[in-house]
C-alpha cells in the first residue's frame, strides 16, 4: 500500500511509493526504448533484438543514465531522480539508493526471461535432428574454441607485445558464444529448427560447456596458483553426465510427464508443471557446477516430445516477450562505450588492438563452420556467422578480467569492442546472408506475425 | 556464469551458485506445496487459492521455515541451508545472509504477480455492466467499511476495555477486502462477469480508496498529531479523478490502442503494448497517491474493450498462473500462527477476543451485501462473502500498528486470527453458497479445464 505524506512512518511509506515509481518507470523506459527501435529495425528486416542491445547502450551507461547497473558507479540521470524525488517527496540520495537496491528485482526477472528464452529454444529444438548433427556441432564448438584462442593469444603477444596471462585471458573472452542472443536470432527468423539452426544452438550449448572448464584453468593459470587438474576432470565428467542424460531423459521423460498432466486437475496445470520441469533441471544443472541456463534448454529439450509441447510454448512465449527483453537491454546498458570512442586519444592505443581482436573474433568463429565433415548441403557461413556473436558471456569474461587486475586499460577496451561488433554484426550479417532464402514461414519478412506464431510455424 | 570451487574470487562465484540454488530450490518447493494441495482442493470443488494460502502457512513461518520473509526474524530450516551449503561449499551464515538479500526477487515478482491478477480482473471486468452497478459497489463498500469499523472499535471498547487509539486501529484494520483473493476465486469458479462478480470487484475497488483514506486518518491519530485535513481532501478529490479518468478512457482509449497496435510490426506487440499501458496506469495511480494495484485493474478496464483482449488474456494468463500463486503462498507464509494456537494459556487471554473480532469481521461484511437497493434479483450472500477476505491488506495493517507500538499482544493476535479466519473462510463459503448454481461454464466443477479457458469461456 502506499500511503500519503500526512502519514506516521511516512518516511518508509514514501519509500515504497518511491520504489514503485522508480520500478515502473525503469520497465517503461525499457519497452519504450526497445519497442520503438524495433520497430524501426523490423522495417529494414532486422533481428528486433538489435533494437534491444541498442535500447541499452541508449538508457544505460553509456548513453542517457536511465538504467544503469549499480556496478557501474554511474549517478543516475538527474531528471529521472528529481522527477521521482518530487512525486514520492523523498531526497534524491535516498532515491538513487533504492534505485540501487531494487535493482536486483530487475535483474532477477530479467535472467528469468533469459531461462524461459533457453527453455523456448529447448522446447522448439528437434532432438533427432540435433543428434544427428551432434558430430558437427562438436566440431564446430571445439574449432570455434580452439581457433580464437590460438590466433587471439598469439597475436596478442606477437603483435602486440602483450604478456602471456594477460594474452591468454583475453584469448580465452573471445572463445564463447552467447547462445542467449543466437537462439533469439534464429528463433525471430524462423530458423530454428534448419540443420543449420540445429548444429549453431547443439555447438553453442558444447561451447558454454567448454567456456566454464576454460575460464576454470585461465583463472586459475592467473592467480598464479598451480592448476590442479582433479576439479576440471570433475566438471568435464559431470558435463559428459549432464549431456547423456539430458538426451537420454528427451527420449523417455516427456511421457512421464504428459501422464502426469493428465492426472493433474488444478487449472493451469501444464504451465506451473511444465516451470517445475524447467526448475528441477536448472537446480541439477547449477549443482554439479554448470550454468543454470544449460539446465533451462535441456528442460526445454527434455520435453519437447510432450504432446503438451505447443501449449507449453503458447504460455512462455509471453514471458520471453517481456523478461528476454530486460536481458538484452540489460546487457546493452551495461556496455561502457566510452572507453573505445576514438575522439579520445587516450583510447587510440587500445583501439588498434581492439581491430585486431574484433577481426579474430569474427575470422575464428566463421572459420569453425567450415571445420566439419557432411554428407548434407549446409550453409557454412550461417553456422559461423551464428556462433559468432560473444554478448553477455563476453561481458562477463571482461568484468572477471578487470577484477582479477590482469588487464591493461587497452586490453579491456579492445575485449569490449570484440564482444560489442561481434555481439551487433552477427544478427545483421545473419539477416544478410538469409534473406534470400526462406525456411518455410514468413517470420522474418517484417510482417505483423507476432513472434509467438512465427516460432510456432517455422 | 557458475564456477567450479578452484577459481580466483572463488567466494563469488560460489556466492553465484548458491544463490541460483536458493533462488530455484525455493520456487520448487512454493509450486511443489501449493500444487500438492491445489490438486487435492479441486477434488473437493474448492477455490485453489485456499491450497496457495495454506502452503504457505505449512512451509512459512508457522510451518517449516522453508519460506521465511526477512523481516518476521525467523532462522531459515536448518536442512535447506545444508543442502545449499554443501552443495555451493559456502558457508551457512552466508546462505541465511543470501537468502535474506534475493527474497527482494521473489517479493518483485510475487507483486508482478498481483497485478497482473488485477490488470487480468480489469480485462475481464463488463464496463457497461460495472457502471450499471456502480451505485450498489458504491453502497456495498461503505457499509463493508463503517459496519465493521463501528461494532468492531465500540465492541472492543465496551466489551473489552480497549483504549479508544488502539480500538480505532484494530476497528480499522477489519475495513478492507483483499481484492486480489476476491478477484481469484471469482475468476477461478467463473463468476467474474455476474452481476454479484461485478459487485464485488466495483466494491472491493472502491474500498480500496477509502482504505488509504482512513488509514490516514487513523494513522495520523495514533501518532498523536493533529489531523490535517487538506492533504486527506487531496486524496479523495485525487481518487476521484482516478475513478473518472479511468472509465472515461475505457470508453475511449481502446480504440486508440488498437489503432496503435495495427501500425507495429515487431513480433510480441500485443503483449508488449498492453504491459506498458499498464506500467502506464500504474505510474499514474502511484503518483497521485493510490496503490499501485488499483492501477493495475484500471489498466484492465481501460482495455477490456480492445478487440485484442482475448490476445492479450492468453498472454497475461500464464504470468498469473505463475506469479500470482507466488503472491498467495507468500501471504500465507508471512502469517505466525504461533501466537493464536490455543495450547498455550499466554494466548488464552486473546483468543476470546480474537473470536469477537473474527464474528464482527465476517458480520459486518456479509451485511453489507444487503445494505444496497436493487431492481434486479441479486445474490446478496455472494457480494456479502465476496467481501469478506481481508488477506495481506489485513496483514499490512496488522505490520504498521506492531511498528508503531500501538497494540498490546492480544489484540495483534485477535487481528491476525481475524486476517486468516475471514480468508480461508471467504473461498470455502463462497463455494458452497454457489456450488448449486453454474454461471456457464462448468469451471468450478474441478474438471481439467485449465484456469485459462475457464476465465476465458467463463
């Protein structure tokens, strides 16, 4: 309840009116900022999440203060905190804390739409299909592992005369693909469930696994520390276990399932059903030392042979709608351009470095399409264009980087330009190089088909 | 990302895990305990939310300490905190300290629940039909607020020798009807768009605004303060323009809307355009003074008359399922049985009076549904009982008068034991009072029909 200002308490009632305001406005920028770009990229046949990493680096840190990260240590736009200071009669210092503390309810809901978003893409996969091409989406995880870091570490120090730890740190940020914004892309565009589709999100998942056991000994290699190797043989075994049996469950989980729902007579039974699925594998996930995100899309794939299967995706659909779109802009909020702005000659140093990484990045990952055998037409260059954006898994390698203190000034600035080109080039290119072809429905012709039917259809 | 245990800034990481674990683990078991009696209560033809309430009972603070606000003080069950613990190989101190911090999350999206529920009542709410009973809502709300105010602060004085402050602040407390658990059983057994549903939801709308107002009063009072009538003048005059505004614009704003959203392209329009007229709405109503919720359901009013209302009901329908069962459960858990159990002779003392306040609370209400003059048949023990939920409004009163000091112990415990007995009893009654009539759809008939369509066809 919020209450008036005539209030005992008041104090702690204006608060709360505060907070409610502070939260409300912070969604409406949000949609507001990302819905009016998307619209103008859907127009030009552009990926809307474009729009979203965009709507970002516009209200975030490096463009009007709006939302920012409270990690970032950047005030908040003045208007903003006057026009809620004024409204809920609170200061502006306290205003600016609560916009701090409830930040994490934002960030909350927004990792929720990333796992309904990987739950979506589970849902949506063919689990024949990507066993089929299981083979040449490990190849294409390891060569796109393998060749940016080779290439990234060693020209680092040859060109560039970077030390080894530093080198292979930042060698290291440009081997994982953020599955999050490929799965969005080829889900918007209908692609999903191509043999391309398929091999891009089979690799990704392998390259998030092989992203944790490399950050594992990188880590550990710059601390200093001696690497032990019992831990990483340990969350290898448990990767191998995890991927087994997710495969595995796919096969004989789903009617186990379906029997259960027909038992269940509670309204909205398949939903609530359907998320304690989703939560009981993101828990395993998360406690043999995986990502809970890898859980959310094995929960996906586990049932995506219910015949509940479109209603389920009927009903997550709306949540990735809305919470997937926190994320993105989210993740564009908390890019800090200004250090890669060129007008500064303080950054031209790092800049130099930051095209030869951002080359690397993009030479590695296309490259690893063309790493397997097969026996089916494939569009190599989509399977590479796909693994190539690095989003908020890069971000996160260059924030451990700068807490960690092994990274130069120019080393940070040239692994945030990596991960913002690729991160930004890899949908364009995509619709690029799609726009020819069609994989059977119209999704990404900028009709009005909303997004739910799109994904539905193709 | 999670990292295994061998990484520098290890302890952060570990912090990730276990707060991922905590986070997912504790949805699990909300929806494990009110689903388990969800299942049973249907096949009883009973509300669900009585199943959601009492999960919470059993698994908060009264029961196993699994589900526990920070503020109610209560140690967390020492078995989940080994488990995290053990599992993340983070100390147990730390995961009560974890715990404490991300229940924020969960309150944010248990109120993202909440009104959704409200923008979800508002969609389904007949306008026409609302303004045609707006006189007898009007009628039913203030006697549903001066009937149990009068006999409840005069009883306690005459009967029980309570002082005059702490008898106004408990005769207060019995004023206002949980809307939200009014709303859900309605919806659930299909009542909503009777001419009773709309009585009820006008009138519980309505005795919303005067809650706030005479909270103030009482508040202001109990604090010794003169009483100031301006800013109380303010709130009417602002809730007034409020109510105006928002059925001047359902008559007018839909198609405006619609207009609007036949012009966007980007998938997920529906969905995203009517969230941010809520977020709108909402804003609006937490400005001027009001609850947030009230501007949740104005939001739905204001667009029940868009031809994309059935698109944007199956949108909402899933975040409700979800999100508002995380409300319910979280109501119940925030209920301390403990001081109401009768085997201890501390309690005795209040009991008796506690019974006082329960027969006055359920009296005043269900006399209310005969307080009004109407031309049409009318079941006036359905608005009667439809009134008589007070849930977490009743626990938020309860909250401010043990802040400000204002009660003794036995009169705090006559509250709560009112809060609880008027809400588990409101959604029982409710469904033997209608069991004989069906509205149509045979969604209170406990068959499988999931929430949705039942709304939906209802």
């Amino acid at each position: 309840m919020t209450l008036p200002s005539l209030l005992l308490e008041a104090g702690s009632h204006q608060l709360e009116m505060a907070e409610t305001l502070i939260g409300v406005l912070r969604f409406l920028l949000i949609f507001l900022a990302a819905r009016t770009l998307a619209e103008v990229l859907v127009r030009f046949q552009l990926p809307t999440i474009l729009g979203e990493l965009l709507a970002g680096v516009i209200i975030g840190v490096s463009g009007f203060h709006l939302l920012v990260p409270p990690e970032s240590q950047v005030a908040i736009n003045e208007s903003f905190v006057q026009l809620i200071s004024s409204l809920a009669d609170v200061p502006a210092p306290e205003i600016q804390q609560l916009y701090n503390e409830d930040f994490l309810i934002l960030e909350g809901v927004a990792n929720l739409g990333l796992y309904a978003l990987l739950f979506l893409t589970g849902l949506e996969s063919e689990l024949d299909e990507l066993v089929a091409v299981g083979a040449q989406a490990f190849t294409v995880a390891v060569a796109g592992v393998v060749l940016p870091f080779a290439l990234g570490t060693i020209g680092l120090m040859v060109l560039f005369q970077v030390d080894l730890i530093p080198a292979v740190f930042a060698g290291a940020s440009m081997t994982a693909t953020s599955i999050g914004i490929t799965a969005s892309v080829f889900g918007e565009l209908g692609y999903l469930k191509t043999r391309e589709g398929q091999i891009v999100i089979g690799a990704a998942v392998l390259d998030d696994i092989l992203g944790i056991v490399i950050l594992a000994i990188v880590v550990a290699l710059g601390a200093g520390g001696s690497l032990e190797i019992g831990p990483i043989l340990k969350l290898v075994a448990a990767a191998v276990v995890f991927v087994v049996a997710a495969i595995a469950l796919s096969r004989s989980a789903a009617p186990a399932f379906d029997w259960v729902i027909d038992r269940l007579k509670a309204p909205g039974e398949v939903i609530v059903a359907s998320f304690m699925v989703l939560a009981v594998v993101m828990f395993a996930a998360t406690a043999i030392g995986l990502e809970a995100a890898l859980g959310a899309f094995a929960a996906g794939l586990i049932l995506s042979s219910s015949k509940h299967t479109h209603a389920i995706q009927r009903a997550v659909i709306p949540i990735v709608s809305l919470f997937a779109t926190i994320f993105f802009v989210l993740v564009g909020a908390g890019m800090d351009l200004s250090v890669v702005n060129p007008a500064d000659p303080a950054n031209r140093a790092g800049l130099v470095m930051a095209g030869f990484m951002f080359v690397v990045a993009i030479i590695g990952k296309v490259a690893a399409g063309w790493s397997f055998l097969s026996d089916k037409p494939t569009n190599r260059l989509v399977v590479g264009l796909g693994m190539m954006p690095r989003g908020e898994v890069g971000l996160i390698f260059l924030g451990l980087g700068t807490a960690s203190g092994l990274l130069t000034p120019s080393l940070e600035a040239a692994i945030l330009l990596m991960v913002v080109g690729t991160t930004f080039l890899a949908p364009l290119l995509l619709r690029v190089v799609l726009k020819d072809k069609d994989p059977g429905a119209d999704s990404g012709d900028g009709s009005s088909t909303p997004q739910p039917e799109a994904q539905l259809t193709a």
